[in-house]
C-alpha cells in the first residue's frame, strides 16, 4: 500500500511520514485565553486506517494518559500504515483541577459528545474536538478509570452489535468484555453512532498511574494495530480466558448494608464461588463482624480500595461467568 492520505483539521495538515505535536484550542477562560489539548498526529508512511486514542474526558483519570503519550512518543512509527490521532487529555480543565467533570457547572465532558457550537461550554469543548480530531477517524480507543477509591482489572466496554466494535474489542486482547453500548453523549456512543467504532478501556484507579495496567493496555494497543494491518510487526493477541459479559445481565455493584471498616479477603481479578467471602465489615469495637459473601460464582472486576463505607456503598463488581469460562479461568490461574 502507499497512497497515503494528508490528516487535515480546522488550521493545519499533517503529511504521510509526519509527526505533529499540536495544542488545539477548544474553548477560552474568563481571562479570554486560550485553552488548549495537547493533540499528537503520526501519519505513517503508508496508507490504512485512521485511529484515535484518548484518555481524560473524566480529568482525574489518569492511567490512560501514560498510555497515550507512551504510544505517540515512545513507540517507533516508522512501519505504521495509517494514523495515529493521539489525545492524551480532553477534558484539560478537569485535568487541571484534579477533578472527573469540567469544573465549568461541572459539567461532564463524556456526556457532552458531538457537541454543538451554539450549546452549552461543556458542548462547544465537546464539538471542537470531535470535529477535529474524532470523525476524520475510522475506529477509537478511549481510555477510562474506575473513580477515586476503587479500581477496576482492565476491561472493554464495546457494543458488540457493530462488527468493527467487535473487532476492536476482541483484539484489544483483554480477558473481559463488557458488552454494552456506551451511554447517550458519550464520546465511545457518539464517535460509534457517527460511523467511528469506538470501545472503552477501564483500568485502575482515578488519581493513579498504574504500571501493570498501563503496560497491559500498551499490549492491547499493539495487537489492536496488528489486526487492522496498521503494523506489520506486530502480532495479535490472545489473552488465554476470554469472558464475554452481556451487558443487559450485568450485575451492578454489591453494597454494603451496614457503615463500618472493610477488610477485603479478596482481589481485582479474582474468581470467586457462590457462598466465599469477599470482605468482611467491622465496627470500630470489632464486636459486629458482617461478613459479605458471593451470591454468584464469578470474577471481581471491580474492588473498593477506601476500606470505609457508609450503608449503601459500592464494596465490589462481580460479574458473573458462564462455566466453560470459569474452567479457562481456573485453567489460566493453575498453569505456571
Ligand atoms: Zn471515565
């Protein structure tokens, strides 16, 4: 292949064989300055697809900026068929402030997708960069975490309804798919609805840079350029056990029904049977000890990392597991 493809945006053009680190304006402050995202296009020499990575539409999610950055500057292009659209930070403001929503009438940047250029700020931040930087794009990553005092094993989200989605999903190569469509005015939903299959990745904890997990998503990354041919050399891959969870049968998170201090007896990633104790939550006194067990047999997607709870809480994410999948769990796990 050859022919390659100029990538253009409002104010600029990248060549095939180019790299262009960009800061795109997207809105101003009350000082009328401008705020800018840090955008990042390599056009490779050779024409394929167009993929966008983002990360940071919630501002306090951090695993997937690393991520991000580490795909746009640490990675050699040079075999690249196609572009890479590198969005390490969306929602700057919210980045700035250390919080998930913009602190604009905390507005939630992922709710806000396309954007309009008339709505309201959240929705004219939202429209500058999917105009830009997401429909010129044929498929998306868009990298989240679990919010501040919990963390989540790496999982997609992806609607499996649309073929590309699938695709996309399957050769992120994680053990976990959650098949769900994202929600209204969410960059994974709208990019998607807008002929960009988009899936989401959830890793860790707000507030983190999370090794393992940044390191595991690069692996997702590179096997996901292998499948739609972006990189020769690179493989797809196979994460051993695969479960695939319908999102119409997801079980929500499992609360606490009393306030106290939580000893989890468990971990992220953990298969755990029906009637096994995920966490135990005392009284200060230690004389009330209620014991939270698993109504199902299944695996912790999500955990609580703040051993404090108030009656009501989220204490983890269990997902179940059909039985051919708990048997390649439980193959996995007792192979060295
Ligand atoms: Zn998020």
């Amino acid at each position: 292949m050859s022919d390659a493809d100029p990538f253009t945006f409002d104010g600029g053009r990248v060549d095939p064989g180019e790299t262009e680190n960009i800061r795109y304006t997207v809105t101003e402050t009350y000082l009328g300055d401008p705020v800018r995202i840090p955008v990042t296009i390599v056009n490779g020499e050779q024409a394929g697809p167009t993929l966008f990575l983002s990360a940071a539409a919630h501002g306090d999610e951090l695993n997937g900026i690393e991520v991000v950055r580490t795909v746009g500057h640490s990675w050699d292009h040079s075999d690249l068929c196609g572009t890479l659209v590198c969005l390490p930070v969306l929602n700057v403001p919210g980045f700035i402030a250390q919080q998930r929503y913009l602190p604009i009438y905390d507005r939630d940047l992922n709710r806000s997708f396309p954007g309009a250029t008339d709505g309201t700020s959240a929705k004219r931040i939202a429209h500058s960069i999917f105009r830009n930087f997401i429909q010129p794009c044929d498929l998306g990553l868009d990298f989240h975490t679990s919010t501040r005092g919990r963390t989540n094993m790496l999982h997609v989200r992806a609607g499996l309804a649309n073929e590309t989605s699938e695709r996309l999903a399957k050769a992120f190569a994680s053990n976990v798919i959650i098949d769900k469509q994202g929600p209204s005015g969410s960059l994974r939903f709208e990019a998607t609805e807008a002929g960009v299959p988009t899936v989401a990745v959830e890793m860790g904890e707000a507030h983190r840079f999370q090794r393992e997990f940044i390191d595991e998503a690069l692996v997702g990354v590179e096997s996901v350029l292998a499948e739609f041919g972006m990189r020769e050399t690179a493989t797809v891959r196979w994460p051993g056990w695969r479960a695939i969870i319908a999102g119409s049968e997801e079980k929500t998170w499992i609360r606490a029904d009393v306030g106290g201090l939580v000893d989890v007896q468990t971990s992220y990633g953990d298969l755990v049977y029906e009637g096994e104790t995920i966490a135990r939550i005392t009284n200060p006194f230690q004389t009330e000890i209620t014991t939270v067990t698993a109504p199902f047999t299944g695996l912790l997607v999500g955990l609580l990392e703040n051993p404090l709870v108030y009656p009501g809480n989220p204490l983890c994410h269990l997902v179940k597991v059909d039985d051919r999948t708990r048997r390649a769990i439980e193959y996995t796990k007792s192979s060295p």
